[in-house]
C-alpha cells in the first residue's frame, strides 16, 4: 500500500477474528495489530504522514498527556526525522515520573509546551479545531488527528472490511467501534455509506450532542454520518469505574484479547445493553491504544487496590 514502507513493522491489512462474548458472537477487526506502536485508530488516521508530498522538519500537536496520538505521532516523527513539538495541560506530578504513552514519546524527544500557550501561537480555537497547519516546514495536526487527510487511512479500513465482508458472503454488517473525536467513525461511515453496511458509535469523551458537533466540524452532511448510541450510563472520561476495570478484564480472560482500558469498556458495556445491533452479523473495530494501559492500571491499583 501507498507509504507502508516509510514505516518499519506496518502490517495491512489487519486480519479479523471470531469470538464470542457473554453469549454473543462478534467478528473483531484487529486494527491493534497493525504495528506495534501506532496500532489501532491511530495507525489509520496518520496513515496520510506515512508519505506526506510537503517538506516537513516540526510536526506540532496537542492534547492530554496520556494519549495515544502523542505516542504515535513521536514515534513517526523520530521515524522520519522530523522535531515533535506538543501542547498539553502540564502536571508536575505526572512529568516527575512518566510512565506509558507519556514516557515513550519523552524517551522519542518531544519538546513539551503548555497548553496555554497554544490559541497564541497557533491562533486557534482548540476545542473543534480540525484542520492540519502547514507553514514553512511545521506541519499542524489537531488533537488526535481529526483532521480530513484522516480520511485516506480510514477509506482503507472501509475497503478491507468489504473485501473481508465479501469473502465471507455477508451481504450487510452492522460495524461498531467507540469514538473520543469521532473521526475514524465518520470516515468510516462516510466511506462505506454506498454499501449496506452501517456504522454505530458510542461517545467516550463527552456525550452525544458533543460527538455530533465533532462529525459536524468535518463534515456538514448528516446523511453519512454514524449512528450514535448512548452507554448504559454516563462515565466522565478518564474517571476510574470499577464496572469498566472489571468488563475490561472480563474481555482479556474469556476472549484472550487485550483491549484499551479508556473506550473499549465503555462501548462494550454499551453494545451488551442495546438491540440496535441484533439485526446483521457485527463487527467490532479494536482501536488499538494499548500503551496507555499501564497508567490506567497503576491509577486503578491506587484507587481501588487489588480488583
């Protein structure tokens, strides 16, 4: 494929594997094993960096200290040679000893900046920014790559899942995966709207109304957007929840998958508590994220003990 040699261990397409889950069989794309840094959503949305045709010598982001598209994007940049420069809310306890995503894209060199410091020298409004930057050499890639050269890794993802849907002679697949920025969802929607399949999402990151103001702020045509489905009840992000941390380990013990510890309990908890999706055969997206785990672990050990 276009650019997978510009990064080492690239694996496409992802294969896809059958499991059964409290009962329910599912189909789960495992995007996770894409590579092993930049597995998952964000292997897809930053495929568009693999062979981007402009000069580059400072990529440039932003967003939480913990995120999976920091990790990803240090590991490119350090890959292509290029300077990592990051925005975030600074937390002196958290940088004292930085452990997961955090630690490795320090280990990759990112230069680190405060968040403040951001809307000055960008000029942007951060919290629906979703355009890339491009001036003099510094590429800008807004938080968690929602941007629309996401679309050119994510139309791949669409293209394998009916390739995959066609050998498996299933005429129409309900598709779920949750969201935070909603972009994989609605490119993924957006791709595959001339087909039978359909899209469902959940929000992880805030509710509905602010997923639906997302795939606006990309894309203003409403026909092709996802289905949004609302969890069971509302979990603030990244709060612990002893329900999440326990369907979480429930999945890796019955299924022998390890999944994200941030979106994947909650779409889960989700898909168990909704009918919406009994009418078609159903494929699960693993989003990848696995590297952020450890902290997650480390916070819920702190707070609860030994679960």
């Amino acid at each position: 494929m276009r650019g997978c040699s510009r990064v080492r261990g690239l694996s496409l397409p992802s294969p896809t594997h059958e499991l059964t889950f409290r009962g329910q069989k599912f189909s789960l794309k495992r995007d996770d094993l894409i590579h092993p840094v930049i597995g998952g959503n964000k292997a897809r949305k930053l495929f568009f960096l693999f062979d981007y045709p402009k000069h580059i010598h400072t990529l440039v982001s932003f967003g939480s200290l913990h995120s999976n598209a920091m990790a990803a994007l240090s590991f490119i940049a350090k890959e292509r040679g290029w300077h990592f420069r990051y925005y975030a809310k600074l937390d002196q306890k958290t940088l004292a000893a930085p452990q997961g995503n955090l630690a490795y894209a320090l280990e990759n060199g990112m230069e680190l900046r405060n968040i403040a410091r951001l809307e000055q020298e960008w000029q942007i409004a951060k919290n629906l920014h979703s355009a890339t930057l491009y001036q003099d050499g510094t590429l800008f890639v807004p938080e968690g790559a929602r941007c629309a050269e996401a679309e050119i890794g994510i139309a791949l993802l669409a293209k394998e899942i009916e390739e995959w849907a066609k050998d498996c002679k299933l005429e129409a697949v309900n598709i779920f995966l949750p969201s935070g920025t909603g972009t994989t969802a609605l490119f993924l929607s957006k791709a595959l709207a001339h087909t039978p399949h359909r899209v469902y999402t959940v929000p992880c990151v805030g509710d509905a109304n602010y997923l639906q103001e997302q795939f606006l702020a990309l894309s203003p045509d409403v026909s092709s957007h996802p289905t949004i489905l609302e969890p069971p009840r509302k979990f603030r992000f990244g709060r612990l929840y002893r329900e999440l941390y326990a369907i979480w380990h429930e999945l890796k013990k019955n299924t022998g998958v390890t999944f994200d510890l941030l979106y994947d309990p909650v779409a889960f908890l989700t898909l168990l508590n909704t009918d919406k999706l009994s009418d078609k055969p159903l494929l699960y997206i693993h989003q990848g994220g696995l590297m952020g785990n450890p902290t997650m672990i480390a916070r819920y050990k702190q707070k609860f003990g030994r679960i």
